[in-house]
C-alpha cells in the first residue's frame, strides 16, 4: 500500500471514530445530563426519556455504533484493499 492510501487509510478510519464518539457523547451525555429536563417531558413505557438515556439509552447506542462500525470499517477496509477475506 503506498503512503498516500495509507494516510487516506487512517484519515477515513479517524473520521469515522470522530462520527462515532460524537454521537456517543450526545447520547450518554447531552441527553442524559444536559437535555435531561427536557426530554423528561416524553415518556416511553411510563419511564421518561431523559432518565432512560441516562440508565440504558445510552448503553443501546454505543453497542449499535459497534456494529455500525464494524460494518463501516468492511466497507473502508474493502475500498482500500485492506480486507481479510
């Protein structure tokens, strides 16, 4: 791999770790800590939101973001010719 697709390489691999974490960040912490009293205002199966991001609405994004970047990282992997198959 020549230096250019390795440094493209790592570039799309940090911009998808940036998506990622930011998106986590906004769930575990925006919703569940700064926009809480807001969201407390919803309710979904007689919990409100905001407490629900904060207890488990959180844990279910990051464990989504893990298969959603494993599945991105397939296809990076394979426009790069990196693939293990």
């Amino acid at each position: 791999m020549h230096l250019e697709n390795r440094m493209a390489y790592w570039r799309a691999n940090l911009r998808l770790v940036a998506a990622c974490l930011c998106i986590w960040f906004v769930c575990s912490y925006g919703f569940g800590v700064l926009f809480v009293e807001q969201l407390n205002r919803i309710r979904i199966g007689g919990f409100q939101l905001g407490f629900w991001f904060a207890q488990q609405g959180s844990i279910y994004v990051f464990v989504a973001l893990i298969f959603f970047y494993a599945w991105r990282m397939n296809r990076i992997d394979r426009k790069f010719d990196v693939h293990e198959d």
